[in-house]
C-alpha cells in the first residue's frame, strides 16, 4: 500500500504558541518519544529564533535516530547557515525554507513583487542545497496564492532541486473541497511534480485543518505536516493522530497507510500535554479523555453486547490500558511493578523505588490509585531530571482562611545551600497568599500571568495537577505540580516556575525558544 509520510511539527509549530515553553532538555524528551511514535519527519525548531532553540535542534539532530531530522529556516542566508550548524550531524537532517507567495505577503511584507520574490527564495534555495542534500521549499500563504503564480513557483523550485514541497495553508483560511483541487491542479499542471514530494500544512483557524489534510491527501498530497494534540499557532495545526486514525479507520476510503506505531500515540499525547503545560480538551477526538467515554444507557448496552456497535476504534491501538485493576496501598510492589510496565515504562530499581513511596503516599489518602495518577507519579519521577533547577524546594506550607477572614500562609522554602526559610504573607485567597510568602521569601515580586488547576481523575479524593505561568524582567516560565492536596500542588508549581525564572535569568541561552520567537522574528510556515 501507498505511504504517507509523517511530518510532525510540534516542537516547532507547536511551540509557537504563547504561553508553550520548552527548555533543551524537555524538547529532546518529546523528540525521542516522536521518534519511538514512528514519525517520518521531526521538525526540530527554528534555530535562527534563540540561542535555545538553536541548541535544542542540535541536541536532537545529534542524539534522535530514525527521522529525518528537519530546521526552519527564513529565506535568508543568515537563517539557512544557522539552520545548517544546527541539523548537519543528524543521519538524514533537511533544511525547510519558507517565502511567501500571496501577493499580501509578497507585497505588504517583503515590499518586493512577485518575479522578484520567486528570485529571491529560489537563490535561497540554490544556497540551502550547497549545504544540505535534503531541502524542503514552502509556499507560504499557498491557499490563498494566485495558482497560476503558484503552480509557477512550485516548477521551479522543483528545478532548483527541492526534493519535497509543501503547500501550506497558513491562515486556516481552506474548505476541504477547493484545498483538495488546488492540489489535484498542480499535480496535473506541473510538469516535473513527480520529481518531489508534494506536502501540505493546515492550520485550524476554521476547524477544517484535518479535513483540508485529508482532502489534499486523496488528491495526491504525500507529506502531510501535523502536530500532536492539534497544537499550533493560533487555533492550531492538524492533530497528527486524527489524520493517522483516519488514514488507518478508514482505509477502505483512502487505501494508503502511515508508518506510526499507533500504541504510542496517548503517551505522546501526554507527555507533549505535559511537558507543554496544556491540556488536552477533554471532547479532543482521538485522544480527549472522553473520546471512548460511552455514557448514554443505550450506547452502554450496545458496547457491552458488542464493541463494534458504538466503537470505531479500539483504544488499545492507542496504547489505552484498560481500567480493570484499580490499586490500592495494599497491592504491593509486584503489582505497581506490573501497572508501570504496562504502561510503557520502563525504570530502573531506583526510580522505581521512588515511584513506589510516593504511591504509598497517594494511596494512603485516597484508597484507590488509577492509570490516570500512576502515570503522573511515574511522569514526576522520570522527568526530574528536566527541571532546569532546584534552587527552592517547598518545605511545607500553613494556611488560615475562612468565611469572612482575609486568608494567611505560612511557607517554609529550603534553598540549595541546605537553609530554611520562612515568610507569613496575606492575599486575596489561600492560593494567592501562599504564592506572595514565596515571593517574600525570594525576595523579588513575580507577576502570576496565568494559573489552571485540573483534576487526574473524576473523584473527590483526585489528584490534582497545577500549572502556573509567572514573569519577571520580561522572562516568562511555567511550573507544575502534582498532589492530592490542589495547595500543595499549587505551592510546588509556582516554586518551580520561579525557579525557571532564575535559571533563565542567569543562563539566557537556555531560555526556551518561544520567548525570543514572540519578540518579532515572524515564523509562520
Ligand atoms: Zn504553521
């Protein structure tokens, strides 16, 4: 059968949401994973963007095998050099060079015209291809491009020895139906089409980023760029999972197949959700927590005759465990052992070990441990080691509050250098007098930009995860923290996301990419 190939850009366009913050480390950690998923393709960043992203992209074009390992870069020599340094160790890097090609971007952006604009990414892309084999060359802003211009564009970028190009449609802007012809006409009007790979890039602006995909593969579209959890600029990019189901539900339809290992597709989508600080919505196709909820009596009693009735896919293609065997503090060891494995993980005795303490904790305070608050124990305790710093760890927090009283904490830090400090603040609410004792202790304010408590399971005793976004000196960070106590949770991300603070402050290097890309270098793609 015909493949598709994968092209996964959410380190890239992914991380070009604001508020998204990934550090070196945290980038790689996705990397491998996208890599363990299967994906044709990794874009790696944009590495012109910060010092940051530059160094992310060259970790994993060292140390991620099996993708094409791909960077961005503007049609600019400077971009494309930078690019290069950055991707030429990977076993099959790619240089992915974007211009405009809409007379809005053409004219109003680059004040150029279009012979001269095609002039301009075709000396770029003659430059890409003196370093790089492999080169990618977008029309950006394609979708709404005169299509005589573009089908000229895309001839001649094709002579000029750009192995893969990509359509993309930048502004969401596409209905599944003309999307789906604009790529049919260029297939059959560009002579030398099949020298190179034709892609597309949807972004979500009107919802149709996978349904635009999907009609542009039937026309013959073989790359298509995507992101996990449908994460991207603005509304977002097409989900990667949902054009790889699709693909995979229904290949009566479109007799083609994709290369992923579909079992990984839910760790990566946590994991990504995770390390990003944003949630999946819970209705998400694919891999929304209520995307195989069947709730509705008749549903219930279909499901349980026969799964087919209600239930296209089955969710251990996705690598969803069943729910079956609930633990409890008196399950032991063995059976943790057995959970975890399941899951996918694989540790070593001593973080096993670890985990195993912190589930005693968990279990003690409420009876029943699920997938759902394994998966976060274990995720606290591999992932450890990508916390930039430890500077302040919470020693222990005391909160007065009630009706009609204005709320008091009392934090206890312990600081690097193995002291304790302590310091009473009042706020508005429990929350925000715990996070103005730390900032007390710390000795410098920090502006809270954003704050979102969710609950693990559906439980009254659930664990709760907190993610917290704080600034200061214009550099943003955000922390995390788990607990069956929603303060506690609190407590520790907020420590954690100052901590970044600092780090970032001291080592701007390693500042993640989107705080410099928001300060005006324009990627779009
Ligand atoms: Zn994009």
């Amino acid at each position: 059968m015909e493949r598709v190939f994968i092209f996964d850009t959410t380190l890239r366009d992914g991380e070009q949401i604001p508020g998204a913050c990934l550090n070196p480390r945290e980038k790689l950690e996705i990397a491998l994973q996208l890599a363990r998923l299967n994906v044709d393709a990794i874009e790696a960043g944009f590495p012109i963007s910060s010092p940051g992203d530059f160094e992310a992209v060259k970790t994993i074009a060292k140390k991620v095998k099996g993708p094409v390992i791909v960077a961005l870069a503007r049609a600019v020599k400077t971009d494309i050099e930078t690019a290069w340094k950055a991707i030429q160790d990977a076993h099959r890097p790619r240089l992915h060079v974007f211009l405009g090609t809409s007379d809005v971007h053409i004219q109003k952006k680059f004040g150029l015209d279009r012979e001269k604009a095609l002039e301009r990414g075709l000396d770029a892309l003659r430059f890409a291809k003196s370093l790089c084999p492999e080169v990618e060359y977008s029309t950006e802003d394609a979708s709404r491009t005169d299509p005589d211009y573009l089908a000229r564009v895309v001839e001649q970028v094709i002579k000029a020895g750009a192995s893969v190009v990509n359509i993309p449609d930048t502004v969401g802007y596409a209905v599944p139906q003309q999307f789906g012809k604009l790529i049919a006409d260029l297939k059959n009007r560009v002579p030398n089409i099949d020298k190179a790979v034709l892609s597309v890039h949807c972004h979500n602006d009107l919802g149709l980023a996978t349904a635009n995909t999907l009609a542009a593969v039937e026309s013959g579209a073989r790359q298509v760029e995507c992101t996990m959890n449908g994460l991207g600029e603005r509304a977002g990019n097409a989900s990667l999972e949902e054009i790889v189901m699709a693909l995979r539900t229904r290949k009566d339809f479109f007799h083609l197949e994709a290369g992923i290992n579909t079992q990984e597709i839910m760790k990566t989508s946590r994991l990504v959700s995770r390390l990003m600080g944003i949630p999946v919505q819970a209705n998400k196709a694919i891999v929304g927590a209520n995307a195989f909820a069947h709730s509705s009596g008749i549903h219930q009693d279909g499901i349980l005759k026969d799964r087919a009735t209600y239930e296209i896919i089955r969710p251990e293609d996705l690598g969803i465990t069943e729910h079956a065997m609930i633990l409890t503090a008196r399950s032991g060891r063995h059976a943790l052992r057995n959970k975890v494995s399941k899951m996918g993980y694989d540790l070593s005795d001593k973080e096993f070990e670890t985990v195993y303490e912190h589930f005693l904790s968990v279990a003690d305070k409420k009876k029943q441990v699920y997938d759902e608050d394994i998966e976060i124990l274990v995720q606290d305790v591999i992932f450890a080691h990508l916390s930039d710093t430890k500077l302040y760890t919470l020693e222990s927090y005391k909160v007065n509050t009630g009706n009609g009283e204005t709320p008091e904490a009392r934090v206890r830090l312990h600081r690097e250098d193995d002291i304790i400090l302590e310091a009473v603040s009042e706020g508005s609410g429990p929350i925000d007098a715990i996070f103005k004792a730390v900032d007390k202790i710390v000795g410098v304010l920090h502006k809270l930009e954003n704050f979102q408590v969710h609950a693990v399971t559906e439980t009254k005793e659930a664990m709760g995860v907190a993610t917290v976004w704080v600034s200061r000196e214009g550099c943003r960070a955000m922390g995390r923290g788990s607990s069956t106590d929603i303060l506690k949770a609190s407590a520790r991300a907020y420590v954690e996301a100052i901590n970044r603070i600092a780090y970032f402050l001291e080592h701007p290097s390693e500042r993640c990419s989107s705080a410099a890309t928001s300060e005006g270098q324009a990627t779009s793609a």
